[in-house]
C-alpha cells in the first residue's frame, strides 16, 4: 500500500491530464488572441478554462480519476 502522504496522486490520472491540457490550450490561445486584440475570441477561448476543469470533472465521475476503477498507476 501505498503512503498517502509520500503520494498524494494529483496529477497522475487520464482525467486530470485531460483537463489540464485543455485549460493550457485556452489560456495560450486567449493570451494570443488577447496580443492581437481580438476581444471576441478572447472571451471564447477564455470559455475553454472552466470547460476543462468540467472536462477532468466528468472523466474522473467516470472512473478515470485518481483512485476511479479504470485508472492504473504507472510504477516508478
């Protein structure tokens, strides 16, 4: 078993990867359109940050979070 403290395990599922990732891509993609002053598309890029964190919500419901049945570790 593992030491919960040594491992917390943020981080290390598909569901937290996937959510991050999306996050990033709309925080870029709004900073850029932001540097072009594109108002509109920073606002809808902008849209993509909470989508992501809804994204990595849902996928960890489903059982690709953390502790979730369809997540397995990778050994160190």
């Amino acid at each position: 078993m593992t030491n919960p403290i040594a491992d917390p395990g943020h981080g290390h599922s598909p569901a937290a990867w996937t959510a991050v990732v999306i996050m990033l891509i709309g925080f870029t993609a709004a900073t850029v359109a932001f540097c072009f002053e594109q108002p509109t598309l920073v606002w809808i890029t902008a849209a993509l940050i909470p989508i992501g964190a809804l994204v990595g919500w849902i996928l960890a419901k489903a059982g690709y979070g953390v502790k979730g049945p369809k997540y397995s570790p990778k050994a160190h």
